[in-house]
C-alpha cells in the first residue's frame, strides 16, 4: 500500500538555507515528500499551529523566536511531529535541551547532504511505523 507524502516544514531565517534543504531533500526524496519552506519565524508558528507536518527541519538561532520555542509549538501541536534541529553552534546544553524538549534529531552545519538524507530517511521510516501502528489499532479497535 503506497504511503502518502510526508508533510515536510523546513524552517531557517535564511533563505539560502531552506532553499538548499528543500533542493537536497527533492533531489533525494521526490514525491515522497510534500515540502514547504519559510524563512519567516512568525509564519512558520502559525503554520505548525494551524497545519499537521510530519517533519519540521528547523535552525535553532533565529530573531524574534528562537527554536526552542518553536520546537515546543511544534511537539504542543503533534506530539508525533518528528523534528529535526540544527545549528551552527555545538553546545552541549543546547544539544541536551532540545532532546528534552522533544528533538528527534540534532545537526550541526554545515550539513552535508549525505547526513541530512541519513537524519531524514531514519524520520521516515519512524513516520511510516507510526502510521501502520496508528492504522493497525484503528482495525483493531472497528473488528472488536
């Protein structure tokens, strides 16, 4: 049974990045991704608030809100959202903090492809088990 795309928000406040992330990930991932991108930190709050991703990729040091904040609203809107941070800045406090607020992945840049794709594909095949578990209990629970 063919999976539908993975709903993908890629979040940094500069362009060139999200543009690169969204350029590495179709090259890599095709129709199996729906992507849409913003560099605005703002809009990207509202988008997780209001829009069910499965993925969110988003830098950590932003203006206005940082990405602690946003991967709080991100996790607070979907539990199951997995999220992928990164960063410039290899702090192990930050590293530790973003785990405990719910990170499922953390990179550092400059990101190669190759680690980007590896991070992704692991969140996919993660998505795609959770879905087949969520679709095995709804049968369940309608043949009981």
């Amino acid at each position: 049974m063919p999976h539908s795309p993975i709903r993908t928000l890629v979040i940094d406040d500069d362009k060139s990045i999200t543009h690169l992330i969204c350029k590495i990930l179709a090259d890599r991932f095709a129709d199996r991704l729906d992507i849409t991108e913003t560099d605005d930190v703002q809009m990207a709050l509202g988008m997780v608030t209001a829009n069910q991703f499965d993925l969110c990729i988003t830098d950590l040091d932003m203006p206005s809100v940082n990405g602690f904040k946003l991967l709080k609203a991100i996790k607070e809107a979907d539990t199951l959202t997995q999220v992928i941070i990164l960063t410039g800045y290899p702090d192990e406090n930050a590293i530790r903090s973003a785990f405990i607020l719910g990170a499922d992945d953390y990179l550092l840049k400059p990101i190669s492809s190759e680690e980007l794709g590896n991070s992704v594909q692991f969140m996919l095949n993660r998505i795609f088990r959770l879905r087949s578990e969520m679709d095995a209990r709804v049968v369940k629970s309608g043949m009981a």
